[in-house]
C-alpha cells in the first residue's frame, strides 16, 4: 500500500534516471568549464527550438529572468507593472527590484489568471507594461492581453514559471509577449536540481540588453555599457536540463494523465475541481489546485493520512506587510480574496504512481463521506 505522498519526489527522479544524469553532470565536471560554457549554449538553442522563439537567455533564477526582462525594456523608477496579487512573490519583488510599481488587478474565478476585463481601467500615464502570470500551468488570455497591450502601446512580459509547455491557440506560451521569463526551480515542469531560469524573446535588441545585463553589463570583457549584475544559468544546471528537455512533452503528458484520474475521481465532491482548459488553451498542470470551504480541515486530514498537500498562496501579495506601502486594503480583489481562503493544491508530479494517485482520491472522498 502506498504510505506518506509527497507534493514532489526529485529523488525517485534521480534513482530512475541515474545514469543519464550523473553522466550528464559528470561531462560538466571532467570539462572543467562551468560557467558561459557549450551546456549553456546548446539548452538556449534547443528551449529556443522548442518554444519558437528566436532567442533564449539562461540565467540564474526565474525571478531573474523577470528582473532582467524589466531592465531590458527598461523599467525603472515611476513605471507601473499591471500584474496579479495572486502569483508567488517574485513577480512583485522583481518589478520592485527594477524600480517600478506593481499595479494588482483581479483575477478570473475560473482560471485563476489575471482577468482582461479589468486591465484597461487600470491602464495609467505611467503604465509600461502588462505582466500576466500563466498560472498552476493554464495560460492567460494572451490574445486579448495583446490587444490591449497594442491598443495602450504598452509591452507584455509573460511570466511562464508555471506553464512550460502549455499553449494558447495551438502556440506556446513564452512567445506572445515582447519578451518573457521562465523559471527551472526544481518543482517545475521542466526543473533542474537547483536554481535556474531563461529569457525568450524575438526581439534581437531586447535578447542583447539581457546579454549584457546578466553578466556585470559588459558588451565584451571588462567592458560596461550599462549596469548589471551577476545572473548566469551555471554549466551543471544547464546539462540537467538538457537531459530533460527531450523529456518535457512526456512529463506534461503524465501530468495530464494524473490530472484527468483527479478529475473523473473526485467529481461529484462538495468541492470546485480545477478548470481543465478549453477556450483556447492547454493545461501542463503544474498544479492541480481544488477549491472547497473546508480547506483547513481537508488539508489536517490528509496530513493525518499521509497525503501532503499546498495552498499556492495563502496570502496574496497586496495584503503581505512587505507590501503595504502600495496602499491596498482587504476588499480590493474580492476575487482574489475569497479564493486564497478556499485552495489546496493535491500532490501532482510525473513520477506519481497508480496507487498513490488512487489513495488520494479514496481519502478526500472519505474526507467528504463522513462529513455528510
């Protein structure tokens, strides 16, 4: 029987594909070249291959990639940033690295992304730029998104942390926006065994801004043309994730596999099941979040039997204290608000197996049994 389950198991990864990936690390570490080197060179071509996009930057994290994107548009001090509050922290904290104001609007109750409606009344003079973030691995509205962004002369930066992979009208996300940020942290669709993340974009003047930012703002050594910092995505970091890459489709694919078990096994519950796509875009289910009134129990519950679970995010940026400066106040994003009391996120990951799946379904099912 299946016992503890847990939210992720990058070590039954690793046992499963331990040649693989021990002689992909161990090329690295005989190469003796671990920074700016061919693994690095060769993942940008292929992401860039995969996605569609003529260029493809590796860089140290995912919140860098968005920090960098920024600054390659050239965000800065009283620019404003239309996002979502509801979104892990790094989307807020790299618009306020880059100088700028996050401007929150509310997000659609059925996709958990931000909702077009509510972009344009928050459009101002100083508004650069529109940031929406593909959230649990659904994408956002990205053909409305664009022509609001046309329509305000404004630029889309799209946060695709969540959503390698996924689609919106047949193409991948990460290539609709004027430049874009993905994130390769562990638990991610495609993750390595560290930090790391990328820019893609299709704009050559952008790709060379991220260039030479990401690496101290040289335009060759020991040459500054503007500010930068250190953010490069390492050699080891880079040969994972050119080991995966080929895996990503396969991943996404028992993702979905996991996903619709969920979704045929727990319908009919006093809960609301995850919107499984349609309208346009394809779900790669980096998360597989319910929602239901009785959150706190069910999460005490199935802690009880072994069953790990997540709330992706209880508090939602604008009500965080590091962010009370921005003004916002409890009933700003109602949506937003009710939702964040009611989410849990069920275990959901490629190595998952049969049965771990199917105690998870008998257990909110008895959950739900034996409270009626």
């Amino acid at each position: 029987m299946a016992k503890n389950i847990p939210m992720n198991n990058f070590v039954r990864r690793y046992r499963a594909n331990k040649r693989a990936i021990d002689r992909a690390v161990g090329g690295v570490l005989q190469s003796g070249w671990f920074v700016m080197g061919p693994e690095l060179a060769k993942f940008e071509r292929a992401f860039a291959r995969y996605l569609g996009a003529k260029h493809v930057l590796g860089v140290h994290s995912g919140t860098d990639a968005l920090y960098l994107a920024l600054r390659a548009l050239d965000v800065g001090l009283g620019d404003e940033v239309i996002t979502v509050a509801h979104t892990a922290t790094p989307t807020a904290s790299a618009i306020r690295l880059a100088g700028a104001t996050p401007v929150f609007v509310d997000i659609d109750e059925k996709t958990f992304n931000i909702d077009p409606k509510l972009i344009e009344r928050a459009i101002t003079k100083r508004t650069k730029v529109i940031l929406p973030v593909h959230l649990y691995g659904y994408p956002a509205d990205m053909g409305e998104i664009m022509r609001i962004a046309k329509k305000h002369k404004l630029f889309v930066l799209e946060d695709c942390a969540q959503a390698a992979g996924a689609t919106w009208r047949g193409r991948k996300v990460g290539t609709f926006g004027h430049i874009n940020a993905f994130s390769f942290y562990p638990t991610k669709n495609l993750g390595t065994f560290g930090d790391g993340g990328a820019v893609a974009t299709d704009d050559p003047k952008l790709s060379e801004r991220v260039r030479w930012i990401r690496q101290y703002g040289e335009t060759e050594r020991y040459k500054n043309k503007v500010e930068g910092i250190n953010s490069r995505l390492e050699e080891l970091q880079a040969s994972v994730l050119n080991w995966g890459l080929p895996k990503l489709a396969g991943w996404n694919k028992k993702r979905a596999a996991i996903a619709k078990r969920y979704l045929q096994g727990l319908r009919g519950l006093p809960s609301v099941l995850p919107y499984a796509g349609g309208g346009g875009g394809t779900h790669v289910w980096h998360l597989f979040v319910v929602r239901t009134k009785r959150r706190d129990a069910l999460k005490e519950f199935l802690a009880k039997k072994g069953v790990a679970t997540g709330i992706h995010y209880p508090i939602p940026i604008h009500l965080q204290e590091a962010y009370r400066f921005l003004g916002y106040k409890k009933g700003d994003l109602p949506v937003t608000e009710r939702v964040v009391g009611e989410i849990l996120s069920l275990p959901i990951f490629p190595e998952m197996t049969r049965e771990e799946q199917e105690k998870v379904i008998r257990e909110i099912k008895g959950f739900f049994g034996g409270s009626t």
